[in-house]
C-alpha cells in the first residue's frame, strides 16, 4: 500500500456518505466567516487545498469568487463535482496529494480546513515532514500578502484523551502527537476497514511550523466546525484553526 493509500481508500469508500456528517452543516456560515477573515473581494483566486467533497469551495465560487479545489480522493472529488451541477457556481478541481501539490497560479488566499489534508499521516510518513511539506506548499501557492485560514487536530485533546495503555499498544505517541486509527465505511452489504494515522498540533507548534515556512502568524485559536470565530482554543475540542498571511518569498 502506498504513502496515502490508506487515507484515500477511506476518503474514496466514505465519499457518498461525507455530507451527512455534522459537522458540515454550517458551510453558509463558516464561508462568512472566511470572506471576512481572509478580506476577500469579488473576483478573487483562492485554493482550497483537501477540498473534500467541495462544500466550501462551491459556496465561496458562489459569492463570485476563483475557486481551484484539490483532493487526494477522487471518490471525494466526484462528489463535488456532482454538486456542482446542481449550482451554477464553477470550481476546477484537481486531484492531487498536498504534499506535493505545484500551484497553477499565485492565489490571494487559501484554505485548509477539516482535516482535508493537514494532519492525515501516511504509512511510515514522517508527521512532522508530512505537515511542513503543506504548509511550504501553501506558502508556495500564495503571492506575497495573500492570506491562508487552516484547522487541525488539536494536539491537547490527544494528550487528554490517550494514556499509558494506548501508548503500550501504539495508539499514541506523545512524542509526535500522533494518534492510530482504524477508519470504516460501508459499500453495500460490506463494511470496509483501514489503519491510518493523524496528526494533532498544539497552538505553539503551529505558529513555529508556518512561521518558519514564510507566514506571519495573525491568529490561533479554536476552530472546531460549528463553532468557528476568533477565540481562544478549549483544550479539549477537536480542532484548532490557523490564520496566517505569507510575509516573503519561498525557496
């Protein structure tokens, strides 16, 4: 199996299903939240880098927006572009990995959100390695100024969640932050499983991560979906969000 097989296999099986999740019931929301945060005017080229089924790049193409969503699943993908026919919104769609994803174009903003892409660690991937591949390719994407919203796992709630016996069994590193994880999904009468590991951040590792890949770091806080807005980040919600501007060039 591939660096990412296991997290695409999962993506590609879940894909139908993605939208009956919870936590997407607030996309009209969070894209207010989005223009606002990220001073996005008409006719702006934003990436939506782990577009997923393409909730949030439909609705900001909406508003009149340039929207170029990639994915590593192209089960995800294909869900997105069906709901794309149901709005007259236009979004070019691109399936590739994140780590490794060349920009087609200077973007002035970009979004990665919900665990699309960030924090999704492949069989005998370097966690850290993995997520400043992203970040660097984001900074990379954007033209100097241009302005980036992401959220990942939050590292706190791991640290909260996992003990001594999950550390035993390799469930949890602690010195990573890493949790194991076996995923599930249902293609008729069969149910599918796949091992696959995820990366959680704490607000410190954050800000030196995208610092050090050309961003200067405007906000950290908390971010789970549904309850997004500048504030403080609760040690034992799901995610926490970034918003960052790119402050110079990238080699």
């Amino acid at each position: 199996m591939g660096v990412h097989e296991g997290w695409r296999a999962f993506f590609d099986g879940h894909a139908p299903v993605y939208m009956q999740n919870v936590f997407t019931r607030n996309t009209q929301a969070e894209v207010a939240f989005l223009v606002d945060v990220l001073r996005l005017p008409a006719g702006a080229r934003i990436l939506d880098l782990g577009c997923g089924t393409g909730r949030h790049s439909l609705a900001l193409a909406g508003r009149g927006l340039r929207v170029v969503g990639v994915d590593l699943s192209r089960g995800m993908l294909r869900q997105a572009q069906l709901a794309a026919r149901e709005t007259e919104a236009r979004v070019a769609w691109i399936q590739a990995d994140a780590t490794r994803f060349a920009a087609p174009q200077a973007f002035d903003a970009a979004i990665c959100l919900c665990e699309g892409a960030f924090g999704l660690i492949g069989a005998g991937e370097d966690p850290q390695a993995h997520d400043a591949a992203i970040a660097r390719n984001l900074a990379r994407s954007l033209r100097p100024g241009g302005r980036l919203v992401l959220t990942a796992s939050n590292g706190l709630r791991f640290l909260a969640l996992y003990g001594p016996d999950a550390i035993a069994r390799g469930d949890f590193d602690p010195s990573t932050l890493t949790e194991r994880v076996t995923m599930e999904w249902t293609e008729g009468d069969k149910v599918h499983a796949v091992v696959v590991r995820e990366h959680g951040h704490r607000p410190e590792d954050l800000r030196a991560l995208f610092s050090g890949a050309g961003f200067t770091v405007d906000h950290v806080g908390g971010g789970t979906a549904g309850a997004w807005g500048l504030r403080p980040v609760d040690p034992e919600e799901y995610e926490i969000m970034l918003i960052a501007t790119r402050s110079k060039e990238t080699g």
